[in-house]
C-alpha cells in the first residue's frame, strides 16, 4: 500500500464507474421514468459523469485545507437548500417525501451536499481543538448539535437513512479526534433510539420494519421490492443471465435504476462480478483510510477518514438493504446508482483523497518492505 495507495484508490473507482455505466445502459431501457428514451438515464448520467470529474480534477488540486475555510458557508447554505424543498415551485414530492429541488434542468438532493458539509464543518472543528477535545462541550456537544440540525430536517423530509448514516459517521470520527469514550458512548446509543421512535411513529417506516423481519409474508406490501431484489440474486444465480437479459428490471422491481441496481448487476452478470464491487468498495475503504493516515495534520486526517467512511458506508447500506440485512431506506450505490448529486459529490471526496494524498508524509522505504508509522503528528 506503500505510495500506491492512491492507485488503487483511482483504479477502484474507476472499476465502479466503468461498472455503473454497463449496467445503467442495461436497466434504464426499462425503467418506467425514461420517458420512453432507452438512452434517457446512461446519457444524463454521463452529463453528471463529465461535471463530477471535472469537480474531481479541481479538489485534488485544490488544497484541501481551503475547504476548510468555507465550511460554516457551505453547511449554512446545504441547510438553507433542504429548507427549501418545502417551497412550492421549488421543492419536487416523489415516493411521498420532499427530498428534491429543481434547478430548472434537472433534480437535485441537498441532503447529498449537506453530509459533505457536515464531514466538513466537523473536520473543522474536531482538527482545530485537540487540546479541549476531551471536554464535554468541544467533544461532544458541539459535533452533535451540528448533527441535530441535519437530523431534524432528514426527520421532516423522512429520510431517516441519511440521518443513520451521519450518525455513524460523526461518530466514528468523533472517536478518532479523541473524544472521551464516556462521553461518546451515549451518542450512538441515543441516536439509535430517537431513529427507532421515529420510525416506530412513521406508518411506512413501521412497514418496512415488519417487512424487514419477515420478507416473505410481506412480498406484496412492504417487502415487495426488497423480495423482488431477492429473486433476483437468486435468478442470477453464479453464472448470470448475461448482460441485458434481466426480467426483474422488467417493471417488477421497483427503482431499479437507483436504489436497487446492485440486484440487477447480480442477476444479469452474476456472483463474480457482484463480489468485485465489494471488493471495489473495500479497496476504496482500504486506500482511503491509509491516506488519511497519513495526512500532515488532524483536519487532513479527519477530513480523509470522514469522506471515505461517507462513500463506503453508503455502499454498505445499499447492499444491507437489498440483500435483505436491514430496514428499506432510500440510498444507492455510490458510483453506480443513477443520481447526479451523489455521484458528483462522491467524484469530489475523491478528489479530495488525491489532494491529500499529494501533502501526506509516509515513512520511507527500507529493503525489507515499508514501516507503516505515520510520523507526524498523531491524534
């Protein structure tokens, strides 16, 4: 991993988009919001394909510590954006939630700038207070006011996934700036719960709960579309049907193009290839992390472990759902799944990997191999 871990990080990602492509082409001839273009989804995807790898080529040249700079502008106007998919005329209500805004050409989700943001803003502030991390306020309260503010709205646009996963990642990054474990504890413990009663309050949440715990005897209601991604690892079987030859994308599975394009990719090219993207996804993580270990400063680090844990927690999620491992939420997988916001966000998280990989300071290299130490200084 020794300096080449910025290579496999490229080659990774490359793989997972190269991958998405194939398959989207694939899913959405059939997708019924295609507005009857076969080519509809693959060609607005290779639009946010362009945008976000030019975004990508500006973060990793942009040093990263001016991100730093903007972080309370940028958490403030992500906030201000998902305020707005309230507004009429502004704001786009599908599958029952007001998560989308128009920008004229097309449809964004602020919540996909508001995570960054808060990896961001946290990245901020967890690196700039080392000596007062270990009190209650810098530590803890602070880092989960900031989450409480994008909880709350993700509790109103009832997206109660993006919610967890900010939970685990603010977290996980609270526990590696320093926070004291008996203050951190109580956080992921009280988030769960407050999720859980929301949930427990939401009749459609408490459906897919029900369905979660027995997909079978809710395949027609709640469990549908889980079930029907279900049959399709199951159609596909080892071997695949071969590329295109899917009958669950054929209007049986709901957002397949999206949310469940993983099952489609099982059914259609097979076990093989489904293990490569999670071996993708674990490289990424792998690269990611021994990046940010090595970045020349606590924010660097913060940042790096923040914005790998956000791409690679997604895709854990996404695949959780699908197979069946935990409740219906409404997130896809990153490089892969069609959605302009998150691949254009993640393209830059990698981006900003590059640029930290371009100021880390590595051990030097000795005749029998490398001594992963990371020599400045430790968190």
């Amino acid at each position: 991993m020794h300096r080449n871990g910025v290579y496999i990080l490229i080659l990774s990602v490359l793989a997972l988009v190269s991958l998405g492509l194939v398959v989207l082409t694939s899913v959405g001839a059939f997708a019924p919001a295609n507005q009857g273009n076969p080519a509809y989804f693959i060609t607005r995807q290779a639009v946010f394909l362009f945008i976000g790898v030019a975004a990508c080529v500006v973060a990793a040249r942009w040093d990263y510590h001016h991100w730093t700079k903007f972080a309370w502008i940028m958490a403030v106007v992500a906030l201000v954006l998902m305020v707005a998919c309230f507004v009429p005329g502004l704001g786009v209500y599908r599958n029952g939630a007001y998560r989308w805004l128009n920008v004229g050409f097309t449809n964004i989700q602020p919540v996909e700038m508001a995570k960054f943001s808060l990896i961001v803003l946290l990245a901020v502030w967890l690196g700039t207070r080392q000596k007062t991390i270990h009190t209650f306020k810098d530590g803890v309260a602070i880092p989960v006011l900031f989450l409480g503010c994008l909880a709350v709205l993700c509790k109103f646009q009832k997206d109660l996934g993006s919610a967890a996963l900010m939970l685990v990642i603010v977290c996980l990054m609270m526990f590696i700036a320093g926070t004291q474990i008996k203050y951190l504890l109580p956080v992921p413990v009280l988030g769960i719960g407050a999720i859980i009663f929301v949930a427990l309050h939401d009749p459609e949440k408490l459906d897919r709960i029900l369905a979660f715990m027995n997909p079978e005897k809710h395949q027609q209601d709640g469990g549908y579309q889980i079930w029907m991604a279900l049959l399709a690892f199951g159609s596909g079987g080892v071997s695949g049907l071969g590329l295109g030859n899917s009958v669950q994308k054929m209007f049986y599975l709901p957002e397949a193009h999206t949310d469940c394009i993983f099952p489609i990719m099982g059914e259609e090219l097979g076990l093989p290839i489904t293990l490569f993207v999670v071996f993708c996804f674990l490289l990424l993580a792998l690269s990611g992390g021994y990046i940010s270990c090595h970045a020349p400063d606590s924010t660097g680090l913060l940042l790096g472990f923040g914005v790998t844990a956000l791409m690679c927690l997604q895709a854990a999620m996404n695949m959780a759902v699908v197979t069946s491992l935990m409740p219906a939420k409404g997130i896809g997988l990153p490089f892969i799944s069609y959605g302009g916001s998150n691949l254009i966000i993640c393209l830059v998280c990698v981006g900003i990997l590059l640029n930290i990989h371009r100021y880390a300071v590595y051990a030097p290299v000795k005749k029998r191999g490398v001594l992963p130490t990371v020599i400045h200084e430790r968190m």
